[in-house]
C-alpha cells in the first residue's frame, strides 16, 4: 500500500498565510500586533532550535517576537519575577517557557505562574481543565495541530480504535482526551501506552490510529501495525549520522520504511507534526491578542 503523506508543512503554511492575513487586517484597524515572549534558560541545543522556530514563525505571520535568554544559574526566584513582570505587560500577549528547565527549578512552579490567559502552551492547570471539560480554552500546541490535521485530512475518527504511545503532559495525555471527547474529528477509544505497557505490539496491531509520542527513534515498526493503519509520528530525536554536515539527523519514533507500505496515511520527520506545533502556538497567540 502506498500511504497519503499527511503534509505538515503545506498545512502549517496554508494557516500562516491565514493568521498574517488576519494581523494585517488588525494592524490596518489601528490594533497592535500579536507579541509572543519565549523565555530560554541555558543552552540546550534542541531547545535553541526549536525557539529559533518559533521566532521565525512570528515574523513570518507579522507578530512582534522576544526571546529572554538566560543562563543555567537563573534562579528560581528570578525566572518567577520575570514572569510576574511579563504578566502584567499589556504589550505581552503569550508567554512560553522552553522545556525542560535545569533540574534546580521546579517547572510546575513555573507553569503555574504563568497568567492563564498568556499560557500559548497551554500547560497551566487552569487551561487543562478546561480542556478536560471540552470548554473553549488554549489548547495544548502539539496535540492541537495532530487534532488540525486529521482535520485537514479527513480522516475517520468515530469509533476507531486509537493507541496512542507515550503519556507525557505536553503529548500523550492531553491528545488522549482530545481524541476521546465527542466531536467530528474525535470520537475515538483510546488506549494509553506507557513504559510500563505490557507486550505494546498488542495494542498497536489492534489499532486503527497510532500516535507514536514516546521519543524513541525508530520505536514503532512495521510488524507492530496493522494494514491501513493511520500512523502520526510525533517523535524528533537528534541521530548522529558522519555524513551529514551537522553530525545527526531527525529521527521519528517510526521506522518509516517498515511502517508507511502498510498505512493509509502517515506523517512524515521531519515535515508533519512538528510544523503544526509551531503554527498551533501562534494561533493561540492570536487567540489571546484577540481576546484583550
Ligand atoms: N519542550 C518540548 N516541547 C515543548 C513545548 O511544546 N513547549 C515548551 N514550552 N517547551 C517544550
């Protein structure tokens, strides 16, 4: 079987052209452009990528983008006081802090400090609840750009068995809510899979919709999955490889070549997921410079 590649890229850029459309439209009537702050604490390099992403999506879609820097040392205290003064700045509408934080600061502690209303990431508990409930609020970026694109896609959901492996809080739990509650591009049975899952093959096989989210390259393989599967691959993890110029290369959770002959669609690494967690970001954004 050849699978539709589920295209994030063309995707992401169709919405971006739509959100620089709408903040001209604001700007033209006398509105301030959308501001999204990113705080990065140290210097891991995958985090400098991936807000190097996000600040190249702001410009692309016309929103005014900061980016605070800070070392490793930043204390606790410190990196609570910024935040304090970022929630209380009318020219700041979303705020993201890069994960993970160094081990000596309590990223819980920072969520939650966050205004709720300037969480673009979605992750303070406020907003989670409500999603929980099904009531409008800023939705996690990942799961809501694979929410986007089964959208965009058309693909079933009703009924379907959906497996998803991996339960992080930025990932696996919220998507699994998500893809439970009722709604067109919903309506599934999920199963969470996690590190302590026995014989995971078991599931897989037995599902309709995989969303690999464990981080591990190459994790997924072809004889775990079932034929017409729809496979969303939301893992990116840095391979070193001599022949590349950089020393490595991006790397999904699924061993693409044993797994896309046997799907009905499937999403490519780089190109699928990961464009979609940036545009969702800059769509909340929007949201919350709307909002005001
Ligand atoms: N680290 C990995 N993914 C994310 C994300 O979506 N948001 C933030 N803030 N940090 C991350």
């Amino acid at each position: 079987m050849s699978p539709v590649i589920i295209d994030g890229k063309y995707t992401s850029d169709k919405i971006k052209k739509e959100i620089a459309q709408r903040v001209e439209e604001i700007v033209a009537n006398g509105g301030k452009r959308p501001h999204l702050v990113a705080i990065l604490v140290g210097n891991d390099g995958a985090s400098q990528t991936y807000v190097g992403h996000k600040e190249r999506a702001c410009k692309e879609v016309g929103f005014d983008s900061t980016v605070l820097r800070f070392e490793d040392s930043i204390t606790e205290a410190e990196l609570l006081d910024v935040i304090a003064e970022l929630n209380s700045d009318d020219h700041v509408d979303g705020m993201i802090v890069q994960l993970p934080l160094p081990k000596h600061i309590d990223e819980q502690k920072v969520i939650e400090a966050i205004h709720p209303e300037k969480d673009v990431d979605g992750f303070h508990p406020a907003n989670v609840g409500k999603m929980m409930l099904g009531l409008p609020t800023m939705l996690p970026a990942t799961p809501a750009g694979i929410m986007c694109l089964l959208e965009e896609y058309n693909v079933e959901t009703k009924g379907k068995n959906c497996v998803i492996i991996g339960r992080s809080n930025i990932v696996g739990r919220p998507l699994a809510n998500l893809l439970s509650q009722k709604g067109k591009y919903a309506d599934c049975t999920v199963t969470v899979c996690h590190s302590n899952t026995k014989n995971i093959e078991e599931h897989t096989k037995n599902a309709d919709i995989i969303v690999a989210a464990l981080g591990k390259a190459g994790f997924l393989k072809g004889d775990m999955v079932k034929e017409g599967a729809v496979v969303i691959d939301v893992g990116i993890t840095r391979v070193p490889d001599s022949t590349k110029k950089s020393g490595y290369r991006l790397s999904g959770d699924c061993d693409y070549e044993t797994v896309a002959p046997k799907c009905s669609y499937i999403t490519p690494v780089p190109g699928g997921v990961g464009p979609m967690t940036i545009v969702s970001l800059m769509l909340n954004t929007l949201k919350s410079a709307e909002g005001k």
